[in-house]
C-alpha cells in the first residue's frame, strides 16, 4: 500500500514527462514538414499558417496526403483531443495543452 503510493506518483510523473518530451519532439516534425510541404506544394498542396492557431491532425492532414506523414504522427502525445499551435513569432508549432 504505501509502497505503491510512493511508486505510483513518480511513475506517472515519469510518463507525464515522457510524453511532453515526445509532443514536443513531435512539434519540431511538424513544423519542418510543414515547412516543406509549403516549399514544395506537392499537388499544389501548402498550409497557411496563422499565428495563435491551433492545428488539428485534420487540418494538417495535406502532410499524410503527400507522403510526409501517417495519420498516427499528428496525434498530440500530451492530450489527443488537441492539436498544435502555431506561433509566428518562432516559426515553430508547439503541442496544445
């Protein structure tokens, strides 16, 4: 019992953690794909990008479409109800919390 109470919390902790990193790793993906994707337009494909906007799997969808991606690779690790956002200001995407 007091055991597992102690154990439980720093796992948890650890997979939190796993799983910031790993969105935010996966922010950087996005962002030079998207970039990419925007320099090549594949089809005539690109992404406007606005600032302070989030981004659904659905709306970044042109990247599996062209090849760049799968589907699964646009899941945010963090929350998977939500996407990314997109600031103008570092030209990156970053998880949405």
């Amino acid at each position: 019992g007091v055991l597992a109470a102690l154990v439980v919390p720093s796992v948890t902790g650890a997979l939190d953690d796993a799983n910031t990193q790993a969105a935010d790793a996966r922010a950087g993906q996005i962002t030079t794909m998207v970039t990419r994707l925007n320099q090549f337009q594949p089809n005539g494909a690109s992404i406007t990008l606005t600032d302070g906007a989030n981004y659904t799997p659905t709306q970044l969808n042109a990247l599996v479409t062209a090849g760049y991606c799968s589907a699964s690779d646009l899941q945010n690790q963090i929350n998977s109800a939500k996407g990314w956002t997109y600031s103008s200001t570092t030209r990156k995407f970053s998880p949405q919390r």
